[in-house]
C-alpha cells in the first residue's frame, strides 16, 4: 500500500531489510533508526552545472512545504491519530543532518562541509545527509525528499511536476539575471510544520505579506508561476490535478475521513483502523492497474 506510515503496524516488531548499508545505520543510530517504518517520495531533477544546483537548492527551498502539504500520508502512528496530517515527518527528524538544507553560495563551499563531516569519519559520503533536498550524492540532480508517499499515482504525478516546474522556473529566472527571494530557515520552518500539521487546511505564511493566507490561494499563485515551464514541458494536466487534491483533500484526509465514517458507524478503534488499510490497499492497487 503507498502511504508514508502503516495506520496499526509496530516498529517494535519489525526487521530492517539486512543489506550492509541497513546494518550500518542501525548499529550508528539505534534507537533512532528503529522507529523508521517510514517511507517518503524523492523526485530528482537533473541540472548540470554543479554551481546552478546549489543555487537551485537554496530557492527552491521556499516551496518545500507546499508540495509537503500536497502528499500528505501518514496521520496515523503506532494505532493512534497523531494530529499531524505528516507524522513521517516527525520520526524522520530524529536523525543527524534531516530537515531543511544548509545555505551555501556556491557548489566548492558545499563539497567542502562535505569533506569535512568524512574526513572525520562521521559519514562515508554525501548520501548520508538526508536533508529535505539535496544535491544527489550518485546523479547530476537536485533531489527533493521532504514529500509524503501519496495513495493516488496521479497525485504523485502531480507533486513531481510541481516539482519540476518550480525548478525550470527558478533556472528561467536565472537566465533573466533574477532570483527568488531565499528566505531564513527560521521562516520557512514555520511553514513546514503548519504544512505537517495541516496540510492544505491551515494555510501558510505568505512572507511578503507577512500573514497567513489560505493554501488553495498560495496554490494558485504556484500554479499561475509555474504555468510557462508546465506548458513547455508538457504537464499541465498534471500541475493542475492539484486543485482536484485540494478540493477532495489529500490521503492523509481520506484515511482520517474513513476512520471517523466506520467509528460513528459502530466500529471499533482496530476495525475503524482495518478499514482504512483497507481503503490504502484498494486505492493503492487502483493506480497501478489492479496489479
């Protein structure tokens, strides 16, 4: 089933996958790497110029809570609702070097802080600094990661050309001698949690205005951003299924929907709970063809 946390499974009771690099991890971080019955979706966009990726990395770093709030799958933690419409989130925190890139000004100051955390002998390479996007460690890419695994293909579809978009656009903007803003980090987390709490329900920061503004809103103003790059890419049906996600809600909504049904119609906590893995697995087989 694809969604970023399983609503009743236990970590306690689960094995990581025993390859070398699993082992590693799980001897390094204990505990820590225990609780990770998590998954995420990472998109990689290919750009060339080491330079221009770094720079890409430090712009599109604004945009990460939006598409955050477009995935959202895992309310559910360990049988309970969280609260969080992104929980992976939180359990992916706990690791070193996650959460929003570092700032850097160019591509030789990047490699440098790399060399310096294996020269140390705190990581072996680049892959193992798991920030929301990064430069890939083994592709000429900029990978973003920060996003939830989504129930609907089409859905993914639509995170990834969101994604794509936003940055051709910023390398538009470059060619133009332009930039997007680069806000703090400080900043830009207040909208990665409201996009983990909330999701699409509870709007973000618009810091040129400095308030909070509804988040079908922000999505329209990406969506009219964006438009030139969907055009010449061909994936304007798939920048503007986002409006379908916001109007019917995104999986994290569905499954909290489809507790609350089954609950208020008798069902216990474990069955209201069966009934969304149910739903996740139907819907999951959906959009891969009934496989």
């Amino acid at each position: 089933m694809a969604a970023s946390t399983h609503p009743s499974a236990d970590w306690h009771e689960t094995q990581h996958t025993d390859k070398d690099r699993y082992n590693v991890l799980a001897t390094d971080l204990q505990g820590v790497a225990r609780r990770l019955l998590i998954s995420g979706m990472h998109v990689h966009v290919g750009v060339e110029d080491p330079e221009h990726r770094i720079d890409v990395m430090n712009q599109v770093s604004y945009f990460l809570p939006h598409l955050l709030a477009l995935s959202t799958s895992s309310p559910f933690w360990q049988g309970h609702d969280t609260g969080l419409l992104s929980y992976r989130l939180s359990v992916f925190d706990e690791l070193p070097r996650t959460g929003l890139p570092e700032r850097f000004d160019s591509w030789g100051e990047y490699c440098r802080h790399v060399e310096m955390l294996v020269g140390a002998g705190l990581i072996e390479d680049a892959s193992k600094i798991w920030w929301d996007v990064r430069p890939s460690a083994r592709f000429p890419t900029v990978e973003m990661r920060i996003t939830d695994v989504c129930t609907s293909i089409d859905d993914s579809l639509t995170v990834a050309a969101l994604y794509v978009c936003l940055v051709a656009m910023i390398s538009r903007l470059r060619r133009d001698n332009q930039r997007w803003r680069v806000y703090s980090n400080m900043l830009i987390n207040e909208n990665r949690w409201r996009a983990q709490r909330y999701g699409t329900s509870g709007g973000l920061v618009d810091f040129g205005k400095g308030e909070v503004v509804p988040y079908a809103d922000l999505l329209e103003e990406v969506i009219a951003l964006v438009m030139p790059e969907a055009e010449a890419l061909g994936c304007v049906d798939d920048v503007l299924h986002a409006r379908t996600i916001m109007a019917r809600g995104t999986s994290a909504h569905r499954q909290r929907a489809i507790f609350a049904d089954a609950a208020e119609a008798g069902a216990s906590d474990a069955e209201a709970r069966n009934a969304v893995i149910d739903w996740l697995v139907t819907e999951t087989k959906a959009g891969i063809g009934g496989a």
